[in-house]
C-alpha cells in the first residue's frame, strides 16, 4: 500500500477491531509516506493513531512499556506540531499527551493537558464533547469530583447534542466512552446511579459491532457491577 493515507485509514480499522500489531505495521507505512509527502499534518495524525494503539496495548497487557512509546510518539508529535506552525493540531497534541499521564496516573498533569485541548479546541462540537469527558475524569481522579462530574456530563451532553455532525462510529465510540468513565468514577460513591450510566453505555456497545475495543472493555467493567 503506497497511498499514506489509505495506509492510515486502514490501520484505524484495524486498531479498532483490536489487530494493534497489524495496525502498527500500516502506520509505518503512513509515517514514511507522510514524511516523503512533507504531509506534517498527516504525519502528527499518524503518530497520534500510533499513540492510541501504545495506549490499548498498554491497557491490555497491563505494562506501562507501551505507554512510555506512547509518551515518545506524542512528544514527537507536539514538537512537530510547533517546528512546522500548524497551530491547528496543538489542542489534538495536548489532548493525546493528556491520555498518556493518565496512563501514569498523573491525573494533575492530564488535567491541564486536557484543560489546554478543550479551550484551544477548534473542530467539531462533538469531538469537543469528547475532549471535555476525558478532562472530566482526570479532575475528579484529582480529587475535585464535584466539578468533575460536572465536566463528564457536560461533555456527555455535548456529544448528545451534536450527533449528527460527525461520523456515528465516532459518536457510538465517544458516547460510551463518556458513560464508561461516569459509571467508572461513581460506583463507589453512588452505585445505583454509576450502574444506571453503565447500563446507558452498554445499550450504545451492544447496539454496534464495529466497538470492538468498547465491548471488550465493558465486559471488564462489568465485573465490577457483579
């Protein structure tokens, strides 16, 4: 495959259907075409795809090795993100470096990480929503859990009301996303209410089979509502 970004494109389904080594593998692909292109644009985009796949490997393994080449691949991505003035992926570039502190569990870090991405954020309402749950979540783990549920509700809400903009794999993805982290962050303080999000979330998973990675994370989340 020697179109980059075909090569990008088809790496996203396979990250998505859970085949991240594979996944990989197209993304170098992408990278060296990107590169060849001068596309800086599509070469930060890849590395981010590259990013989010370290990221599920690490969650899936249970080993933070992944998630240190997550860490070199967005540090990468935000110096070139500046070497090349394309201020218009900044946001998308704190917003993955957030992610990746909260693989650490340096929830402050994520914080203003994500913080910095949603007030700088510039593209679709939605995708904003999106943005503005994960910022939620790293505040509450902070500790200020008032404000971040306010946060993951808000961006829960956000996504609701934008629906029909984006893409509704993307809409399916961020929506259980948003009720997986509330169900998450509140079933210790208040169960009924986490387990009503939880039952939310599902009826999304359940509903689509391309969420292959949401599914396999749902039934783990379960076991904490059994």
């Amino acid at each position: 495959m020697t179109n980059p970004s075909l090569a990008h494109q088809k790496a996203e389904e396979l990250r998505e259907s859970d085949r991240h080594l594979e996944a990989l593998k197209l993304l170098e692909e992408a990278l060296v075409g990107y590169e060849k292109e001068k596309n800086y644009s599509g070469f930060i985009k890849a590395l981010h795809s590259r990013v989010l796949t370290y990221k599920h490997l690490s969650l899936l393994f249970d080993d933070l090795s992944f998630a240190v080449l997550a860490q070199k691949d967005g540090e990468a991505a935000l110096e070139i993100a500046k070497r090349n003035n394309l201020g218009e992926l900044l946001s998308a570039c704190c917003f993955k470096i957030g992610e990746i502190e909260m693989l650490f569990e340096d929830y402050e870090k994520a914080s203003e990480n994500y913080q910095k991405s949603v007030e700088n954020y510039t593209g679709s309402k939605a995708e904003k929503g999106d943005f503005t749950y994960h910022w939620g979540e790293a505040v509450w783990k902070s500790g200020d859990k008032k404000r971040g549920k306010e946060l993951m509700l808000e961006g829960l809400s956000i996504i609701q009301a934008n629906r029909s903009e984006t893409d509704q794999f993307l809409i399916h993805v961020w929506e259980s996303g948003a009720y997986m982290r509330l169900a998450e962050c509140l079933i210790e303080d208040k169960p009924e209410e986490a387990s009503k999000y939880f039952k939310e979330g599902k009826k999304i998973v359940e509903a689509d089979e391309k969420l292959v990675i949401r599914k396999r994370q749902y039934q783990e989340l379960a076991k904490k509502f059994s």
